[in-house]
C-alpha cells in the first residue's frame, strides 16, 4: 500500500524530521523564516518548503509583519497529534513505573547496610 501524501494530514506532515524541528522552534516563538533559517542552520528554500506544507496541513499560522512574514504554531491544528499521542500515555507511565521499580529492586541488592555505615565513623570507629 503507497503511503500518502505528506501534503494530506498532520501526521505525515511530521514523519518528516526536519518539519518536526521547524514545529519544535515554532513552539517556542512567533518568527520570520530567516530566524528559522539561522537558528537550525537550514537552507531558506528548504525551510519555505516544509513551511508552506506545514501551513497547508494546519500546524502552523502565518501572519504578514510589514514585508515579514511571521510564523507560529497552530494549537488547534496540533491536537489531533496530542490526543493521539495520548492514548499511549498509560503504557508509557506502566513501562516507566516497572524500569523505577527494577531499579529500586536492583539497588536494594547492591547497596550495603546503611545502617551499619550510620553507626560507625569514618574511621571505623562506633558511634
């Protein structure tokens, strides 16, 4: 099965990593094309590009500033990402919750006795 566009949907709209950089930046400020340019060290053509598809999917807004144009990210437009992203929330709690527990387990066994380090000093004298 050909997969579809990236001109289609957000999502593939983000599959590719350079967009996902553009919206990462674009998190973070309202800014004209050549700040994106200087701060990610990309080509303007390139970045025009991935802008305008961006802007075509609906996760980003542009506005005119004079002769500028400014760029942002659209949170409406943004949200079927979240929410989608968010129905794995709960296998990433479960999975994070089993790797501190594997830790814990792990350092319990390894860790000598804290109690018999508190009842002595440095030079192996009881406290």
């Amino acid at each position: 099965m050909p997969r579809a566009a990236t001109t289609s949907d957000a999502f593939n709209a983000v599959a590719e990593p350079l967009r996902r950089d553009i919206l990462n930046y674009l998190a973070l400020q309202e800014c004209p094309v050549g700040e994106i340019v200087a701060s990610l060290g990309l080509e303007q053509p390139s970045v025009s590009k991935h802008l305008r598809l961006l802007r075509d999917v609906g996760l980003v807004h542009v506005r005119r500033d004079g002769r500028r144009m400014l760029y942002r990210t659209n949170a409406d437009g943004i949200r079927p990402l979240h929410d989608w992203a968010r129905t794995f929330e709960r296998f990433w709690k479960n999975q994070l919750r089993r790797i501190k527990e594997s830790a814990e387990e792990k350092l319990d066994r390894v860790k000598p006795d804290v109690n018999s380090r508190r009842n002595h000093d440095f030079n192996g004298n009881k406290n």
